[in-house]
C-alpha cells in the first residue's frame, strides 16, 4: 500500500482532540499530602503516628482479605489480655474489620451456596432483645459497652458461619480455622504455666479472652481440647505434634484448679467414649496423663495440699459458697424481670454487689436477669441450632472434626452453666464451626447445563 502524498495528508479533516485531565496528578497530589502527614505526625507525636499508621495498614489489608481477618480475629480473642494490656478495644476493632471485610466480601457477588436462615432469627432475636432491654433501663457507658460486646459477637458468630461455610479449603476452612484456635491456646497455656512458675503462683492464669481469670483460661483451653488433633494438617506430620499440644493444654488446664472446667473434661470424657470418638483404650490413656498431670501440678504448686484441703475456701477464688450465693442472687433478679431483664451489665452494676465479684457464674443465670428469659433462649438457640444440622451430617459421615466440635460445644454448652462466658468467643467460634461443618456441600454445575429448549446435554443420567 503506497505512503499518503503529503498533499492527501493536508486534505483530511481536522479531528478534535479531547481535552483530558492528566492522571498523574492524582496519583502525585495523595502520595505527597501522606507523606507530608506522616512527617509532621512523625516529628510531633512518634509514637503516635506509628500506632495510627500500622492500625490504618492493618485495616486495609484485612479488609481486603476475609481469609486473614478470620484467624486474625481467633488468635487476637485467644490473647485478648495480653492485646488490652497494649491497647484496650483491639479485639472489638478486629471483630469490626471481620464484619466489614465480609460485607466487602458479598458486595464483589462472592455468594455464598448455603442460607443463614436458621441463625439470623435468634441473633435478631438477641440483638432486639438487648437493645429494648437497654433503652428500658439504661445503664449508662458500662450498658452500652455490654450491648455493643453482646450483640457484637451475635453478628460475629454469623459472619463465621457464613464465612466457614463457603470455605472447603484455604485459610477459611473449618480445619485451619480449628487448628489455628488450638495453637493459639497451646501458645496461650505456655505462657500460663511459665508465668505461674515465675510468679509463684498457686494457680495458672493466663490473660486470655475478655476476663483475666483461672476459669476465663480453662474455658478457652477446654474448647480447644476436644480438637488437638487437628495439628496433624498432613498424615506425614509426627503424632507428637498432638500428644504435645494435648499435654500442654491439659496441664495448663489442670494448674488453673477450675472447678467447671473439670465438670466440662468430664462431660468431655463421656461424650467422647459414648459416640465413639474417644475409645476406652484412649479414655485409660487419657485418665493416666490426668492423673500424671494433677501430681505433676500438686508437686510444683507453691502452696502445700494439706493446706488447701483444710481450709479450701481460703485457696478457693471465690469460694464455693459464694458462688451459689451469687447464683441465687441472679435468679430472684431473672424472676422479678422475666421479660427484659434489669438491663444489660445490671447484674454487676447492683448496688448490693461484692466489690472484688462482678458475675453470676451461670451463662444462664446472669444473662436471664439481664434481658429476660426471651434473649436467654435467643442465646442458647444460636448456639444449639448448628448441632441439628452437625449431628445428621456427622451420622452419615462419621467425620471426626465434626464429631469433635460436637462433644467441645457438649462440653461448654455444660460449663456455661456453671460460668458466664457469653462475652468469650468459643462458644460462638464452636456453633460456627458446627453449623459449617453441618451443611451438605454445595451442589456442583453440570459440565454442559440445558439449553432453554430443555435439551439434555448429552450426559448419561446415573443408573441408566
């Protein structure tokens, strides 16, 4: 094809060209504007502009990836009171990443193939209840801290289930999920015990989840038990690796001398061995490394045992007795109120209540005297609802993570009982997992679908 003469050149029309804005202003005048922030934070207040930075740093990019949010929010519950000790509300803003990452999540079209149904009516149920149960007695910033916690951890225990159950394999997985818990715990249990022997303490407390208590720590080291195996990731990895961790957990939970964590081993124990999960010939293994344990910690205990068995209420924090005369504090507060409760954090806020006590010791009792028999069951039926579906799929499959999920949500299901853990997240971490665990896997697409005309796609249809 011959060269355009420059005469034809001249003759063409003028095009008009369009007047653009150039990008790279944009992309220079941020950049710069952060950079000058950063300098002038950084010469005024350090410290300040380095934990600013980090936290926005942090925030993005968990916003932007769900599948690092998740076990960011499991392992920074698991070590909240080390977390508040440097910053208090980290926990609350990592459960607030989760959520907003989740909607980031659904707002890209990532959908996923199950249906909460099942549990958003109980965790509206428990959100409604709370905030009517606030607005008929508020109780000031302390009620409005307990409502924003509570019903925090409803909306979290949803976003779990959904986010668990649309993942098979991954960082989202219910397995990573667990095994990420267990070695969180395990972490968590060193660090008691190392503390306990330097401190010279008589019982192990580590500063986990949201109260720094013996019976806080047992109730975290407890859910994590029933699933220890999940550390083996790969059958190549040595069964050490579960001995180990179920070694520490049960030593570490043995020096915290919990009274309802030895009530939920033992439901634990029994639920194990009457589903088959735990043969009898582990249950004697398992029986002779608790007693190993218990003489271990007795030996190591600062405090001599004859001391401790004659006179327990002394050693006993509180002592038994007080704690049943908490439990019927709560209940004739959970009888005159039985509707909405006295309001959120009113338990602890009473005017006749110990100084040193702030709790009921029973799930039940302390949240039906709080907002009413109504949320009390909104609670438990969160909880509760994914074992329906857990126990179906675990009878066809005889899974073994399902299984063990079941007997640790039998086990703290027990313990709440006795404990007022409604503010931690295993119990919400383990009915998650139960209700991903429970549902049917997602249907797969046919590798030629159907035509409009209802054609079939050449696929032979099973059996024929």
């Amino acid at each position: 094809m011959p060269a355009p003469t420059p005469a034809a050149v001249l003759a063409l029309p003028d095009r008009e060209v369009p007047e653009t804005r150039p990008r790279a202003r944009t992309l220079l005048v941020l950049p710069l504007l952060l950079a000058v922030t950063l300098g002038l934070g950084a010469g005024l207040a350090p410290v300040v502009t380095l934990v600013v930075a980090v936290t926005v740093a942090a925030s993005l990019v968990l916003l932007l990836r769900l599948e690092w949010a998740v076990p960011a929010l499991v392992v920074g519950s698991v070590f909240e009171g080390y977390l508040d000790r440097l910053s208090p509300g980290v926990v609350p803003w990592l459960g607030l990443v989760l959520v907003l990452s989740w909607l980031v999540r659904r707002a890209r079209g990532r959908r996923p193939p199950h249906r909460l149904g099942a549990l958003v009516l109980p965790a509206a149920v428990l959100v409604a209840t709370l905030v009517a149960s606030y607005a008929v007695h508020p109780l000031g910033a302390q009620g409005l801290a307990v409502v924003l916690r509570w019903g925090g951890l409803a909306v979290v225990g949803l976003v779990l289930a959904d986010s668990l159950a649309t993942g098979s394999s991954g960082p989202l997985a219910p397995r990573t999920v667990a095994r990420t818990y267990v070695l969180a715990c395990t972490a968590a249990a060193v660090c008691g015990l190392v503390t306990a022997v330097l401190a010279d303490r008589h019982r192990v407390v580590a500063p986990v989840g949201p109260v720094d208590t013996a019976d806080g720590t047992a109730f975290f080291l407890l859910a994590a038990l029933p699933l220890v195996g999940t550390v083996r990731g790969r059958r190549e990895d040595p069964v050490w690796w579960v001995w180990g961790c179920a070694t520490v957990l049960l030593l570490a939970g043995i020096g915290t001398q919990s009274r309802p964590a030895l009530v939920g081993l033992v439901v634990m124990t029994v639920l194990g061995v009457a589903t088959g999960l735990l043969p009898w010939r582990r249950a004697g293994a398992l029986l002779a490394v608790v007693v190993t344990l218990v003489a271990v910690a007795v030996a190591l205990l600062p405090v001599p045992v004859g001391d401790v068995l004659s006179d327990p209420q002394r050693y006993s924090d509180p002592g038994i007795a007080q704690r049943n005369d908490q439990r019927q504090v709560a209940w004739a507060l959970a009888r005159e109120g039985p509707v909405l409760g006295h309001g959120p954090a009113s338990y602890a806020g009473r005017e006749d209540a110990p100084p040193d006590v702030d709790t009921a010791y029973s799930t039940v009792l302390e949240s039906a005297a709080e907002i009413g028999v109504l949320g009390t069951l909104a609670l438990y039926a969160g909880w509760l609802l994914p074992v329906l579906g857990a126990v179906r799929r675990w009878r066809r499959t005889r899974g073994r993570l399902t299984g063990d999920v079941l007997v640790a949500l039998g086990a703290l299901v027990a313990v709440s009982l006795l404990e007022t853990q409604q503010l931690a997240l295993p119990l919400w971490l383990l009915a998650a997992l139960a209700w991903a665990l429970g549902r049917p896997p997602p249907l797969r697409s046919a590798l030629l679908p159907a035509s409009a005309d209802r054609r079939t796609s050449g696929q032979v249809a099973p059996g024929s």
